[in-house]
C-alpha cells in the first residue's frame, strides 16, 4: 500500500537516519538495528468560546441569536468537548497497528466547540455544538412508511428512539433477516460445523433474533421523514451530568442563518460529532444523500435542549416540534428569522369536491318529463372544498 493511503489524511514527515553497527550477522538479531520509530503528533484544538471564534466558523451564528453575545459571558466550554478529543487520541492509538484505518483527518478535527448554556432568568440549559454534518440514513417505520431505501452502505432499519408498533404490518427488512436466520440455525445444528465456527454463528444468531424482535415490536424514526440529529454515544451515558442530553430531546439546528426543529433520534460512534438525517441534510443542501454531506465545514451550529424531552416516544409532530423549538430558543435569548416549519411528508391532500353535473333529460314530443329530472341534484353531500393552510417556511 501507498504510504499516503496508510495515514488516511496525516502530514508525513520521513526519514531514513543511520549509524555503523556490528556485522550483519549480529544485526539479524538485533530487533533495534531495523528500525521503524512511528510517532504520531496531534495537536489537540482549543475549543472555540468567545463570539469572535465562534463566528469564523459561522459569521451569522450572533445574527440568528441574538441573545448568545451576553450568555457567552457565563457559558464554559463543556466536558463533553474534552472526553470526544480523549476518545480520539485514544483510538487513535488503539489504531496505530492499522494504520490503513486510522481516523481521518475530517473526522478528527469535526468538532469547533461544545458550550454549556445557561440563561439567568430561565434557567434554561443549552448545548451549543459547532461541527460539520454526515448524513444518517437510518431508520424505518411499517405503520407509516413501506418504502424506505435500505440500500446504502451502513444503512440500519433502527433508531435509538423509537417506539411500540401500533399496527401489524410487518417491517419490510424482516423477511430477510428471518430467512438468513434459518440459514444460520441450519449451519449451528450441522454435525460438520466445528466448534469455532459455532461460537461464531451463536453471537451471529443471537444479534439476528435481537433485530428481529425489535423489528416486530418496535417503530423507528425514518430519515427521509424526520427531522432527527445524532450525537456520539458517550454524552447520552453520563446520568448524574447537568448537561447529559437523552433521546427526544429537542434540537435546533443553525445554517446560513436559518434555524431548522429537530429531535434528538440517534446515537453514534463516540469519536465522532455532527450527523443529521436526510430530511435536514436534503434541505441544507438539495444534493446531498447517504454519500454527501450538506457541509463539510464546521459551520453548522447545533443547540441541543437537555431534559426537554416529553411524553412517550412516538411519530414526531411536526407542528409541536416547531413551537417547542420556538419557545425553548426564546428561553435562552430568542432568535431572529424564520423557523422552518416542517411539512408532513405522509399527509394525505384533502378530497377534492365532487363535480356536479346538471342532470339533461331530452323529452319526446308530447311527453312531459319525470318529475324527478326537473332540477340537477343537490351537491350538499359533496366534501368541502376548502383548501388547507399552506406550512410557514
């Protein structure tokens, strides 16, 4: 392999340094006589907590908050930001002995800055993250939607949030994974499969009947539906923390000045930050998929709303999620501009009015006509054809 493909976006510096040692004979057995000395320096960022550096990254970030200038007076930069730059050090490290898979460049530096707010006169508690956004493909939902793409690379039926099934249509990636089930329950029972491959195939199998169950009992978000964020695992796993978000907690997301409602629906890999689904990431930027991402810059702005979640898990509603965001950004300092209003994707568009035809009767001469055909027929049965409220972008 290339060199440059091994460090997977690291700077190289290489050299080859020698020294006269004893005769080669000796030199065969000495392990320091050839040798290659990999050290890896990585300067871990400052993470940015003043206006001015949060605003090279997102010159609007004080436009569209207005209230962020007087709250960066108290806010301080979270432990959160600390233990993702610890996490990636650290698998760095644990990723030296292949090299080919060593974290990016991008996915190392993905993080701008994690804030701690807090508003004095709400008391109010905020996350403010600045990072760049992948694109979550996840998710699925039978009740609502049959036909979700589960075609990408990675791409999972499952959400962290998600919720009981309300009816009994069945998910469409389960026919799959009960036949390759059966596959592998064949393979376990055979009197030919050998004990080590037994122990593979059990951890195989157990995995398949986890997903299985889940997909029968369980609702999903639905990327190409919801407006849902993803945050690295780690910080949803700190109970006793202030801060620590939870699944359904509401989000803000901020780009290019415009503020778009979001819940909190996934969790990641805890050595990365800045991920959305493809309903946020498709109106970011209309290109953007699986494979493309709205921004690889770290100009995205995410303001998560710890222990705001309500109620029960279950479809977003979309109306709700807009106000709640509008009503939580107001107790942290309000905001300027428009925020988006989602439309519902799965809405069924109201009926159209049944046409009314006046009735024609053509009567032969001398004939008088029913008394029936006289007048057209009343159209008071026909649904209204009032039209719907147009969503408020």
């Amino acid at each position: 392999m290339e060199t440059a493909k091994l460090f997977n976006g690291l700077e190289i510096h290489s050299r080859v340094s020698t020294v006269e040692g004893p005769p080669a004979i000796v030199g065969r057995k000495t392990p320091d006589a050839y040798l290659l000395d990999l050290d890896v320096k990585i300067q871990v960022p400052k993470p940015a907590d003043t206006l001015e550096e949060l605003q090279a990254a997102d010159p609007n970030v004080d436009t569209a908050l207005p209230g962020l200038k007087e709250r960066l007076a108290t806010a301080k930069v979270s432990n959160f930001y600390h233990a993702l730059y610890q996490l990636k050090v650290d698998g760095v490290n644990r990723q030296l002995v292949r090299l080919d898979q060593i974290l990016s460049r991008h996915n190392f530096f993905d993080c701008n800055t994690i804030l701690e707010i807090k508003d004095p006169n709400t008391n109010r508690k905020a996350l403010l993250i600045q990072s760049d956004m992948d694109v979550n493909a996840d998710g699925s939902d039978s009740d609502r939607y049959q036909e979700v793409d589960g075609s990408y690379l990675n791409f999972q039926p499952f959400t962290s949030y998600r919720w009981p099934k309300k009816t009994n249509k069945p998910s469409q990636f389960l026919a799959t994974r009960e036949e390759k089930l059966t596959q592998l329950s064949t393979e376990f029972g055979a009197k030919t499969t050998t004990t080590e491959r037994k122990k593979v195939l059990k951890e195989q199998i157990e995995e398949l009947q986890r997903e299985i169950d889940d997909l029968k009992k369980f609702s999903f978000l639905v990327s190409k539906l919801d407006p849902f964020v993803v945050l690295p695992g780690f910080m949803l796993r700190q109970p006793n923390y202030p801060y620590v978000p939870k699944l359904g907690d509401y989000v803000v997301v901020l780009f290019k000045g415009k503020l778009y409602p979001a819940l909190l629906g996934d969790v990641g890999p805890s050595y990365k930050i800045g991920e959305a689904s493809m309903r946020i990431s498709s109106e970011l930027d209309p290109r953007s998929n699986a494979y493309n991402r709205p921004s690889s810059n770290l100009d995205i702005t995410y303001i998560v709303f710890p222990g705001s979640a309500e109620g029960p898990p279950g479809p977003p509603d979309l109306k709700k999620l807009h106000d709640h965001c509008a009503a939580l950004l107001n107790e942290v300092g309000g905001y300027t501009g428009d925020l988006w209003m989602w439309e519902d994707l799965l809405a069924k568009p109201p009926p159209s009015p049944a046409p009314t035809v006046a009735a024609s009767v053509s009567a032969s001469p001398g004939a008088s006509a029913p008394a029936s055909a006289s007048a057209p027929a009343s159209p008071s049965a026909s649904p209204s054809a009032t039209a719907a409220a147009s969503p408020r972008h």
